[in-house]
C-alpha cells in the first residue's frame, strides 16, 4: 500500500484549512456542485474552521444561513471558493 499519497492528500487539506483560517471572517463566494455538471453559487461570510470542516455563513437577501464544506471538497473541487478582499471586488484571492 502508498501511504505517500494519502500524506500528500493530507498536507494538501491542511494547506487549504490553513489558508481558510488565515481569511476568517471575509466575504466568499462558494461555487459547490449539486449534480452531474450542475453548481449552485452563493455569496456569503467565511465564519469558522474547525478540524475537518468549515462553515460558511450565507447570504440569502437580509437573511444568513449556515453552509458546512469539508477541506476535501474543496481539494476534489467539488468547492470552489473565491476570496473576497473588499467589498468591490478589486482584489479576489481564488483558494481552489
């Protein structure tokens, strides 16, 4: 058995919590498949990072709704995630 590629996947999920915890608290967009070929995008806040998963608290008009994503998603790009520095825009940081 390899054990060296169930090591890179590890390093590479705790890379993206990493850069998920350094951005705590900014507005996101979360791209996240729903089906064959199909996605669903929603704008929110990155609210907590927790050990294997991370919650996004999402915009739905005046209302916010929470989301959890695992770090595994995002590394099988099944999330997308879209960092948002300001709130025009200028700057987005793409994590996946």
């Amino acid at each position: 058995m390899d054990y060296s590629i169930e090591v890179i996947s590890v390093n590479q999920m705790m890379l993206i919590k990493n850069k998920l915890e350094e951005n705590l608290g900014k507005k996101v967009i979360v791209k996240a498949e729903v089906g064959r070929k199909k996605y669903t995008t929603k704008e929110g806040i990155l609210k907590s990072v927790y050990s294997s998963i991370f919650l996004v608290d999402i915009q739905n008009g005046d209302d916010f709704s929470a989301s959890t994503f695992t770090y595994s998603d995002v590394l099988t790009q099944t999330v997308k995630i879209i960092i948002l520095d300001d709130v025009k825009n200028n700057d987005i940081k793409k994590i996946s």
